[in-house]
C-alpha cells in the first residue's frame, strides 16, 4: 500500500523534476522551487490522483507535511462518507 507522501512525492517527482530525497515531510514547498501558482497546480494533481475534492477555502501549505496531512484529512471525511453510502445502498438492496 502505498503512503500519501510516497504518492505526493511521485507527483511532484514526475511534474516538477525534484530530487526523491529532497521530499521529505519538513521540506518547504517553496525551497523545493514550487511557489503559490505552483502549489495551486499541485493540488488540482492531488484531486485527481487521490480522488478527494478540495475545498474552496484558503487552507496554508507551506511544507510537503502540510499537504500530506491536508490530503489524508480530506480522503478521510470524503472516503468515510463515500463507505457510508456504499454501506446505505448495500443494506437497501438486501432489505428487498
């Protein structure tokens, strides 16, 4: 299975050409060359890559950890909430 840094850091390994090693959770986004339009682009990646929506409200990434815990807050209220209606739609099949 694989963590959310280790898909966070294939994403900003394939788009933005970093160095592996210089991904680590305190890296700064910005010492890593992304800077805010770079972050914005970043997470239009994320959504799609870890199938979560993001909010429209200004959240501050300004490490690697930042957007890790941010990716793993949001799949976890949005994947819970996607189980429940799995589990909803089970229970009303069986029900008939």
């Amino acid at each position: 299975m694989t963590t959310t840094l280790e898909g966070l850091r294939a994403i900003l390994v394939r788009d933005y050409q970093l160095d592996p090693d210089a991904v680590t959770l305190d890296a700064p986004l910005e010492g890593l060359g992304i800077d805010s339009l770079g972050v914005a682009e970043l997470m239009f990646t994320v959504e799609d890559q870890f199938r979560i929506r993001l909010s429209p409200d200004s959240v501050p990434l300004t490490t690697v950890g930042d957007v890790v815990r941010h990716i793993d807050e949001l799949a976890a209220v949005q994947h819970a909430g996607d189980a429940q209606v799995g589990v909803a739609m089970m229970e009303s099949s069986c029900a008939r």
